[in-house]
C-alpha cells in the first residue's frame, strides 16, 4: 500500500513542524509585545505566501480559496495592535504541485492557531485578545478535510510529489525565517 501524499509531506517536514511548535510555546502570550511578535512573523510569511499562491492561480485549483485565504482577517489584527510587518520576499511557487504543498502548511497551520487561541483565553484581560481574527478564521469550516481531497486527487500533486514538498518546505521555512526574530527576543 502506498502512502498517501498528506504522510509523505508529514514526513518530510517532521522536523520543520516540530521546530516550529517549540519555538511557539516559548512565547509568553500573557505579554502583548510576544503576542504582537507572533502576528508579525505570521504575516511576514503569509502575506507574501498567499500573494505567490494567488499569483499563480490557486483560485483555479482551490475553488473556495477566497474563503481560505486569511491575509485580510491577519491584517484586521495587525491594525488593532498597530503592527507593521516587513513581508519576506514573495516566493517562486510555480507549479501546481508547490501550491499544494505550500497549501498544505497553511491549512495545517489552522490547527496550531487553536492551540495558540487556548493560550491567549488563559489571559482575557491581554489586549491581545482583541486581536485574534486570523486565529479564529475558518471555525466551523472543513477546511482541512476539503483540501486533503485535493490534495491527495489533483493530478499535479499525484504525478509531482516532490513539487507538492517543495512548496511545503517553501512554506515551512519562511515561517521559521519569520518566528526566529521573535524567538531570540523571547529567548533573551
């Protein structure tokens, strides 16, 4: 039996996930500066990764991906802690089968966000709270199982899979570029 492509991309970015979450739980949400750090890395990497994924045509391969897309809902919470993130450069995501994979961090990011929303309802009286749209964006919605049918479907990301994590590891590593500012602080 094969593995699926959602088992691979786990597999090949295992340790990428796992830097990741434990450079999140370092972060002491009850303190605003590391909740407003947080956002900004998150928009630092999703912003110019939803532009690549948009410019590239996403929207033909993800019908609904107007109501994935969670840059507008990011930059809401921005404005409320009066944020102003320096984007990383826009990435070369190129082929279908990138796209998918670099999908594929973002969806799976929706989990962790609540994670990270259960921590900052441990302080409701952080202002931080007040900024918590890109957290909560797509409650409610199957999101992940939706776009797990794509993925494991689509004909690109079938015939591709070292396209599909490429755009994984793509996506991985601009957020880890974007945490590891946030990260030193808090480590310091």
């Amino acid at each position: 039996m094969s593995l699926l492509i959602q088992d691979t991309i786990r597999e090949a970015t295992h340790h990428s996930h796992r830097r990741l979450d434990l450079a999140l739980s370092w972060l002491d949400l009850k303190q605003p500066r590391y909740y407003a750090g947080f956002l900004r890395s998150q928009a630092e990497a999703l912003l110019p990764l939803e532009s690549a994924l948009e410019a590239g045509g996403i929207p033909d391969i993800l019908s609904d991906w107007p109501l994935r897309a969670r840059s507008a809902a990011l930059q809401l919470d921005l404005d409320v802690m009066n944020i102003s993130p320096v984007p990383l450069p826009t990435p070369d995501i190129g082929s279908a089968a990138q796209m998918l994979g670099a999908v594929y961090v973002l969806e799976a990011s929706r989990m962790g966000a609540r994670v990270m929303l259960a921590r900052l309802a441990q302080h409701p009286e952080s202002m931080s709270i007040e900024a918590t749209k890109y957290l909560k964006h797509g409650f409610g919605k199957r999101f992940w199982p939706t776009f797990l049918d794509v993925l494991e479907n689509h004909p690109a990301a079938k015939s591709d899979v070292s396209g599909v994590l490429l755009g994984a590891q793509t996506a991985f590593s601009m957020f880890e570029t974007a945490l590891a500012p946030v990260v030193s602080v808090e480590a310091a």
